[in-house]
C-alpha cells in the first residue's frame, strides 16, 4: 500500500511505509495521510518518535493463558 505524502518543497507523492520512513527520518515530509485523515509532520504523534511514548488509560484487551 502506497501512502500520500506532501514533501517540504510542496512536491505531492506516493510513498511505500519504507521510502516515508526514510522521507520522515530525513525531515523532508510536511504532511501525510493515515486511514483518520491528514497527519501535521512536528504536530501530531508519530509512532516511532522518540520521547512520544503513549499517555493515556490501557484499553487492550490483555488475556492469560494457561498452559496446563
């Protein structure tokens, strides 16, 4: 799946997830699109970043197995 993507220098593309991790470690992304919409490159949290460790409440489902 390609994902779009809005570069620095206003040049609009379509990235693999490798080549946009590339473009977002080499801070040449201004914006790029997610499933929920549009996210701001120095704005909004991207997995990933360092220092951007989730907050919130736990809301996964967390189940014990039992091996006997």
């Amino acid at each position: 799946m390609m994902i779009h993507a809005v570069l620095k220098d206003g040049t609009t593309v379509k990235l693999y997830p490798r080549v946009l991790d590339h473009y977002l470690e080499s801070r040449r992304v201004l914006f790029f699109q997610r499933s929920g919409g549009w996210v701001v490159v120095g704005r909004d949290t991207i997995r990933g970043e360092p220092g951007q460790s989730f907050q919130g409440r736990e809301r996964r489902q967390h189940r014990a197995v039992s091996l006997h």
